[in-house]
C-alpha cells in the first residue's frame, strides 16, 4: 500500500510568529489590566485620602465647638478678646490631623477670608456679628490631600423655641401661632422663625385643634411618623417633620449663696414678717430681697395682694418647696392676686415645686418677655412639677421647665416661650413667639455654642 505524503511548508517560522503574536497580545491584555488596576488602586488611595482628611475637618469643627463650649461653661469665655487656635493635631490611631481657628465674622485673617467665591462670601456675610455668631475655620489634612470646612457657631439659649415639650403639646381651637421682637414691637413679624414640637414619638402627642394656626413649622420627636404623633383637627401650618437629633435640655441650678443671695428659711409674703408698702397689700421688693424662701404665699386673709419687682432692679428668688398639698406650692396666688414686674425691672424665679394660681390671679409684666423668666426644677434629683400659669398682660416671659405640666391661661395675646414636660394652651388668645429671646449673652442661663451653618 503506498503512503500519502503531505507537502512540507514552504516558508519557515510560521508557527513561530504566531506564537510570537499571541505573546504580545496576552503582554498587552496584562499591561492594561495592569493599568485599570493601577488607576482604580491610585483612585481608590486619593478616595481614602480626602475622606480622611474630611474626617480630620469634622473633628475640628467639633473640638472647635466643644473648646468654646468648655471655655463657656468654666466662666472664662470672653466674647470680645477670646480666640481659639489648635495647629496640626494628630487625630488618635490615624496619620491625620486638623487645624482649627474660631474668629468673629468681622474680624479680618488674611487667607482665611474667602475672596473670589460668591457663595463662601454670601456664607461669611449671613454670620451675624451680633448674639454670639463665631466662624470655625477646619482644615484637615492626610498625606497629600486636604479639606477645608467653614462652619457659623451661635449661642443658643432655653428660649430659643416657642414651644418645647417632651411629652404632650395641645393647642385650642383657633389658636394662632406666630412671631414678633418685642424689640421692634408687638407687631407679628413673619420673619421671626417659629418653631413648636415635642421631642415624644406617641400617637396624637401633639394635639392641633380646629381652625389652629402655626405660622412656623411643627417638630416631632427623632424617627417618628407626623401623621401619627400629630392629632389634626383642622389645622394650617408650616412643615411638620421628624427631628434630625434630639435637642439638649440643659440643667438649671439655682445661685448659691453669697453676700448678694442669701439664703431664708421663711415664705415670702405680705404678712410673713415683711416690712409692707405704704399699700398694707403691697409688697415691694428690690434687690435686697434676692435669696432663697421656701415659696410665695399670696392667698392668706383672702385678701388680693401683690408682690411688685421694683423699676431699675434685678430681683432674684429661688423658691423650695416641692410638696403636693396646698400649703407645699413654690408659688400660690390666691383670688386677684398678682406678681408684677415694672418695666425697667427683671425678674428670675427658680422655681423647686408647683405652682397655683386661683381665678384673675397671675404675672403682669409691664416690659417685655426677656425681662421674665422662670426656671423649674431640671436637675437631679428630678421631681415632677404641676404649673399653672396665668398672665395678667400680654408679654409673658420665658419659661424653661422641661420636668413640669404646664397649663397656660390668658386673657389675649400672649408674648413668650415655653419648654416643658407637657404644653396645655387654654386661653382664647394667641400665642406669639418673641425672636428677642434669642438674644442670649454667655453669662445667661443655659447657654451653649451649637452649629448654624457650614460651608465646605
């Protein structure tokens, strides 16, 4: 049987080439795989990089905020002089660190002042050099990359919302709630921001009857449901929204003695012991009362009596009683008995126990609301409170008792703002948030620096 011959290839290295070809595609597929995986490393490197440093400018923004509030609390914080400056600190566990320099908006800092940016000028310009505005100025820093982080710092007061409760809040049928600055008048001024709500997430906690107004916006606690801690009855309002974070009720302690405040073991009264006015059922009061008793006692004889803070003085009273019974109140105000404060005059209660106010009893302020102020019992041992408050004027006051039942009763329109456990509107009037008790200096009761604004 003959064999089949196959021809023998007539050009030489054919295989070779193509061996040679599949070699430089495969180097070519390797070094652009090689390539991507070098980009997306270096990628993800920078990525890492800028969060750290944004993370190193969080942190400076925050101890920024807590060194100021540090320097507030121990008394030593200076409104006009102070500035704060940390250079280069090293974030624990990280290559990290932060640079923070806190300055007031009218003060100049070369290259930290923005220049050629619109929006960080119009930033810088909606700090207010007035009530307490400080700029904090971050920059973080890891490896090669950096981040820069502006943020406004204000001070912020207990009156700083028109109504606060941790638990209930109910308003009557056709109440209005709006705003006004007693310093520019009794005029509701829409642009005075208005803010009611309850730090609760229970059903209906915040109960709005029929034709209620709020010219504002209305907060519930964090995470809850509007549709459901709200109780609508035919309300108009502005947003209604779940808080981001639940806001700070600071402690209250009342003034401890000293030569200016002293501390009684007796009620104050009209015949408790008390030189009276020319008026038998008057009783001045001045500075020199200044101290702790164990309450006011307005209702004995059946008589209508008056305490009056005197023009041109600061009075300040606290008042211990904490009991139930009738005779227990911190404050009791029989039948058309009243606490007045002139104008020119400013009075601060601190307030242990309950107070009771019979029929026309109650507080008339002739000033304004940042002249009144009464602070309850918030600070350990924690006792619950029972406050009946009736106004015998239209400016109120502030008051900040986020451990008390509060049922408000006026005549008309009632200027103020109110922290509390609960929040019972009853009067027919409205209810007017005064903006000027955001106006708070660092020496007032309360305060703390929290952010405004940031800028980055």
């Amino acid at each position: 049987m003959a064999r089949k011959k196959f021809p023998k290839p007539t050009k030489r290295g054919s295989v070779m080439a193509l061996v040679l070809l599949a070699v430089i595609l495969l180097l070519l597929s390797g070094m652009g795989v090689l390539t991507i995986g070098q980009t997306v490393r270096m990628f993800s490197i920078r990525n890492a990089a800028e969060i750290s440093a944004r993370s190193a400018a969080d942190a400076g923004i925050t101890k920024a905020v807590h060194a100021m509030n540090k320097k507030l609390f121990n008394g030593t914080w200076n409104p006009y002089t102070n500035w704060l400056l940390e250079l280069y600190k090293e974030l624990p566990n990280s290559n990290a660190d932060y640079t923070y320099f806190v300055f007031k908006p009218n003060w100049f800092y070369g290259d930290i002042m923005p220049s050629g940016n619109d929006a960080l000028i119009d930033f810088f310009l909606s700090a207010s050099g007035q009530n307490g505005d400080y700029i904090v100025w971050s920059l973080g820093r890891y490896t090669t990359a950096q981040k820069t982080i502006y943020a406004i710092v204000r001070l912020k007061g207990c009156g700083d919302t028109g109504v606060l409760v941790r638990d209930k809040l109910t308003l009557k049928a056709d109440t209005l709630v709006a705003g006004a600055d007693s310093r520019n008048g009794p005029e509701i001024d829409p642009e005075v921001l208005v803010e009611i709500g309850t730090i609760s997430i229970g059903d209906q906690d915040v109960v709005l009857n029929n034709g209620v107004t709020v010219a504002g916006n209305v907060a519930v606690g964090v995470g809850g449901n509007v549709a459901t801690v709200i109780k609508d009855l035919g309300a108009t309002t502005g947003l209604r929204y779940a808080m981001p974070e639940e806001p700070e009720f600071p402690y209250i302690y009342p003034p401890t003695a000293s030569a200016a405040f002293i501390y009684h073991d007796t009620v104050l009264g009209i015949d408790k012991k008390h030189p009276p006015s020319p008026d038998p059922n008057v009783l001045v009061l001045t500075e020199a009362y200044n101290g702790r008793y164990k309450c006011i006692d307005l209702e004995s004889n059946n008589l209508t009596q008056k305490i009056v803070i005197a023009s041109g003085n600061d009075v300040v009273l606290h008042l211990t009683n904490t009991g139930t019974g009738t005779s227990q109140a911190g404050i009791m105000l029989g039948v058309g008995c009243e606490i007045v404060i002139e104008d020119g005059a400013t009075l601060n209660l601190y307030v242990d126990g309950n107070i009771r106010s019979g029929v026309e009893s109650g507080f008339n302020n002739l000033g304004t609301p940042p002249d009144f102020k009464i602070w309850g019992n918030w600070r350990p041992p924690l006792t619950g409170q029972n406050w009946q408050l009736n106004a015998k004027s239209e400016y109120f006051g502030q008051v900040y008792a986020p451990n008390a039942d509060i049922v408000v009763q006026a005549k008309g329109d009632l200027f103020g703002a109110f922290t509390g456990n609960t929040f019972d509107m009853r009067n027919g009037g409205n209810l007017i948030y005064d903006g000027a008790l955001r106006q708070v200096d660092p020496g007032d009761e309360g305060v703390r620096f929290v952010l405004k604004r940031w800028y980055e």
